[in-house]
C-alpha cells in the first residue's frame, strides 16, 4: 500500500491541476442586439416586371414545345418496344418450331 501513495500523488497532482485550468476558463461571450436598434427594412413581395412577364411566356412556350418533343419520342419509344415484343414472340415461334423438325 505504501509503494501505491506515490504513484497516487504523481497521478492525481497532474489531473487535478487540469481540472482547474479547464474550469478557470471565461465562457463565450454573447452578444445582444441592443433593443433601440431600428430593423433592416426588406421588401416583403418582389414585383415582376414587364421583361420578367416576357421572359416568363417565353419560357412556357419553350416548355409546351418540349413537351411536345418529348411526346412524340415516346410515341415512338413505344412503336419500337412494340415491334421488339413481336420479334421476339416470333423468334420464340421459329424455336418452337426448330426444335419440332
């Protein structure tokens, strides 16, 4: 037991000491707003314009023309995958048959 006291001292000596500097530390200071401060005036509603107006109907023509593009690739997406699913109903035909004969 006497051989443990001097390592108890050099252990604990350290740590406590630690201890002391972490709570000796000043906290974060905050900082308020004062309350006479005036606030920063923002508008509340932007207002469009008449080049906003144009560039927007110009925007939804663009869009409905998309629209139009991307519907006539589907149309066509879809024939293909039609016509793939024949294909390949009638290659299942030829194998049926190829392994009758």
């Amino acid at each position: 037991m006497n051989n443990l006291r001097p390592l108890l001292a050099v252990l604990l000596i350290p740590a406590a000491s630690l201890n002391l500097t972490v709570k000796a530390q000043a906290p974060t200071p905050i900082i308020v707003q004062a309350a006479g401060a005036a606030p920063i005036a923002t508008s509340s509603k932007p207002t469009m314009t008449v080049a906003d107006n144009q560039s927007a109907s110009q925007a939804i023509t663009l869009l409905e023309k998309l629209k139009a593009a991307n519907e006539e690739v589907l149309a066509k997406q879809k024939a293909t995958l039609e016509r793939l699913d024949e294909l390949q109903q009638n290659a299942e035909q030829l194998k049926i048959f190829a392994n009758r004969g």
